[in-house]
C-alpha cells in the first residue's frame, strides 16, 4: 500500500533528519576534541597542522558543486548513497593510521561525505516542499547542528572513560557513521527517482552539469545571495574560532562563563532556525535576511567593548539568532531563484562559496589579530562585513522568481 503523498514526503524527511543527525555527529566528533591531541601523538610538525586542520574543509570547496549538480541529473538517492558510503567507512580508516601525513588523507577522504551530504539533502528537502522550503531546511540544518554540538561532548566523555584511547573514540565515530547509512538505507535503495531528462552517457552528463554552473554562476540574485551566505560564514568561523580567546585574555572570564557564551553560538540557530524559516515561508525572504544581516552585524561591532558575563552573554545570543534568521533564508530563496531542474547546482553553489568564506574568514582575522589594535580589530571588522552584506542584499531587490 503506497503512502499518502504528504505522509511520503514527512517520511522522506525524518529519514534524511536521521541520517543528517548521526552523520554530522559522526564527522565532527571525529575531529572534536580528538583530532588535536591524535595529531600530536603523531609527532605532526608544527607548521602541518594546520593542514590537518583543514584537509577535511577543502572538499567542500572542490566536489559540492559537482556532486549537487550530478544530483539533478543523476537522482538525489545515488549521491546522498554515496555520501552514506563515505560517512561508514571513514571512521574506520582512522584505526590504520601511523604517521602525521596519513591522517592528513584520512581527513581529506573523510571530507567528502559532508561536502556531498548537505547540499544534495537540502536539494532534496528544497525539492519535495516547495511550499515550505524554509522550515523544512532549517528544521533539517537544526538536527545536524544538535549533533555537531553533542559531538565533542560525547568525545571528551569517551576519551575520559577509555584513558585517552583514540581508536576506541573512532571505533565510536564509526559505529555513528554506520548509524547514518543504514538508517536512510531503506530510503536510498527504493525505487529510484527519475533525473530530470535522460540522463545521456558521460560526456552529455560532463556537458549538462556545465551548462546548469554557467547558468547559476551567471545569475546575479544567486551571486548576491550567495555572497550574503559566504559573509555570515566568514564571520561565524571567525567567531566561533577567536571568541574563546577573547573571552579568557580579555574579558577574563573563566572556562565555565566562556563555554556558556560560546556555546549559544551553537544553541541559538538549534532554537531559533526552524521558526525564522517558517517566518520567511510566510513574509519573504528578503526582511529576514536584512535584518539577520544588521542584527548580527551590530552585536559583534559591540563585542569589544563588553567585558562582564551578562552583556557578552546577550550579544552572543543576539548574535546567534541575527545567524539564524540570515541562513534559514538563504538556501530557501537560491532553490526559488532558479529553474527546478537546477535546484542541486544552486544548494550546491551556494555551500562552495560559502566555505570559501568560512575558509577565508579566521585567515583574516588572524592577521587583523597580530596588528596592535588585536581583538578591538577582529570583531568590528566581522561587524561591518556583515553589515556592508546586508546593504548590498537590500540593494540589490533580490527576491524570489516571479
């Protein structure tokens, strides 16, 4: 007996939530907090970790764009299988590792699984709700997210209970990467949806999956969207990676007050998210954004000159829901401004220039923070780029296709 249509589409939903929570948790527990001391028992060279760092970040600058669009043309359940492979058996690579430079391939490989995952599910959720594209994404981006924050929790807990054993840690990662794929297995395996055409032999694949990037890239409202997404990102890497320090160096907080203002980093989007998506569903995307833009960006303008728990508290927490409401919006309006046969290249897109920002971000921001002016450069740089983000997206009179 075939579901009803609308029971179909929530249990298409609830299997990729599942699968997006476990494999999210699996990738980050797999570097949070295990991947420094790992790479340090490994006698890494000081002037390579950094690569270790970021081996697992570059294939999402190379392969989103390429698996998304594969994705419209080859079907959503090939490549979100492939991603599934990708999160089971990595884990377990970890085990054979011996020297600094394998957990550097290691860590590539391991890259690829979320590089593929996220900007095909998105596709996907994009694809089946059409009406309700912004909840449903941010619902699905806010599972990932409690998973991203109970990783490095569940792996300090393991660490502790098994006297610093890393194998015993990736033996868990791996168990939670299984997890993800057998889980969205029944789904994945099912009858196939058809791609949007025939799908044609490798060089009418090559040929089509060009033509949908020259189309994408050559679209103005998804570039200044896109560019919005890469400036939220590029703050909230920086963010989340040099708050801590300022935190302990100059408000002189104490591990307990820093991981509470740090952590609504993470636990304001969890809450905040689905409800700013369904928000824009309802009043367009374009307010949201604007104002997730002006909001963010003022509360890291004010950062530096807050030095007590309570007001960096709120600006945290401010700050969090200016990054919610901005992204619960953006994937939503790129899969509105193209054609539905190029849902995937546009998530895609946007995910590669998105990590771009991520990527740049604490790159500049170090630099910033080694001048004289320090964390008082930091922040008020981060807020004014968000800012200026904001006034070109207003601007610009971005909205959905017509």
């Amino acid at each position: 007996m075939e579901l009803h249509p609308e029971k179909a589409s929530d249990s298409i939903f609830l299997t990729l939530c599942t699968m997006g929570f476990f494999a999210i948790l699996s990738s980050t527990m797999s570097k949070n907090p295990v991947l420094k001391p790992f790479a340090t028992s490994l006698a890494t060279p000081a002037n390579w970790t950094g690569l270790v760092a970021s081996a697992s970040t570059i294939p999402g600058i190379l392969v989103s764009l390429p698996a998304a669009s594969l994705s419209d043309i080859l079907g959503r359940k090939k490549m979100l299988l492939l991603a599934g492979i990708i999160f089971a058996s990595a884990p377990f690579l970890y085990l054979l590792v011996s020297v600094w430079w394998q957990l550097v391939v290691v860590r590539f490989y391991h890259g690829f699984a979320t590089a593929v995952f996220v900007p095909v599910a998105e596709a996907s959720v994009a694809e089946i709700f059409q009406d309700r594209r912004g909840e449903r994404i941010s619902l699905f981006s806010s599972v990932t997210y409690v998973g991203r924050g109970m990783a490095p929790f569940l792996g300090a807990t393991i660490l502790q209970a098994t006297g610093r054993n890393f194998h015993a840690l990736y033996l868990a990662v791996g168990i939670a990467g299984v997890t993800a794929l057998v889980m969205a297995l029944p789904y994945l395996v099912e009858g196939k949806r058809q791609a949007a055409g025939p799908q044609g032999n490798r060089t009418e694949v090559v040929r089509r999956m060009l033509r949908a990037w020259r189309v994408v890239a050559k679209d103005r409202r998804v570039l200044t969207v896109s560019l919005v997404q890469a400036c939220q990102f590029y703050a909230f890497g920086s963010v989340e990676y040099f708050l801590v320090g300022f935190l302990t160096e100059v408000a002189k907080l104490d591990i307990l007050l820093t991981g509470i203002v740090s952590g609504s980093l993470v636990v304001m989007p969890i809450l905040a998210k689905p409800y700013m998506g369904r928000v824009s569903d309802r009043i367009g995307r374009r307010i949201p954004i604007a104002v997730g833009c002006a909001v963010s960006g003022s509360a890291l303008l004010a950062v530096p000159f807050a030095t007590r728990f309570p007001a960096l508290f709120l600006l945290g927490v401010v700050y969090g829901f200016g990054f919610a409401s901005v992204t619960a919006s953006t994937p939503a309006l790129v899969g509105e401004l193209v054609p539905v046969g190029l849902i995937g290249t546009s998530m895609g897109f946007l995910d590669t220039v998105m990590d771009v920002g991520q990527t740049i971000g604490p790159i500049v921001c170090g630099l910033l923070l080694a001048s004289s002016l320090g964390y008082f450069a930091v922040f008020p740089s981060i807020g004014l780029v968000l800012l200026a983000a904001g006034v070109i997206f207003v601007f610009s009179k971005v909205d959905r296709r017509g």
